[in-house]
C-alpha cells in the first residue's frame, strides 16, 4: 500500500507524529510519504490522514 500527500499540505505536522514511520517532512516543510505502508505501519497511516484537518492524504 503506498500513501500520498497531495497539494493543499498545511504542515500542521499531524502525519508526521502520528505515523514517522510512513510520513516526515521534505525540504520545503511539508509533509511527504516516503515509504510503502506496511501491515505493521497500516493503522497508523490511516488514523494520519483521518486525522489530517486539510484531507489531502490519499492511501491506495
């Protein structure tokens, strides 16, 4: 599975702590996906971009 932030990223940050493991921040400060989700990382992924107030994360 892999998980995309899209355009409209505020970098509120609230990927990134909830899920490093999938999330982290790129050199223009906004959140990125650097890696595929995991089984062990999949319910951390999917409370990030439930919990994303912008909803730009997209997870297929």
């Amino acid at each position: 599975m892999k998980a995309k932030v899209n355009e409209g990223c505020i970098a509120c940050g609230m990927c990134v702590s909830l899920c490093p493991e999938v999330f982290r921040f790129n050199d223009e400060g906004l959140a990125e996906a650097y890696t595929d989700i995991t089984e062990e990382t999949r319910e951390t992924a999917e409370e990030a971009r439930e919990s994303c107030p912008v909803s730009v994360i997209d997870l297929n």
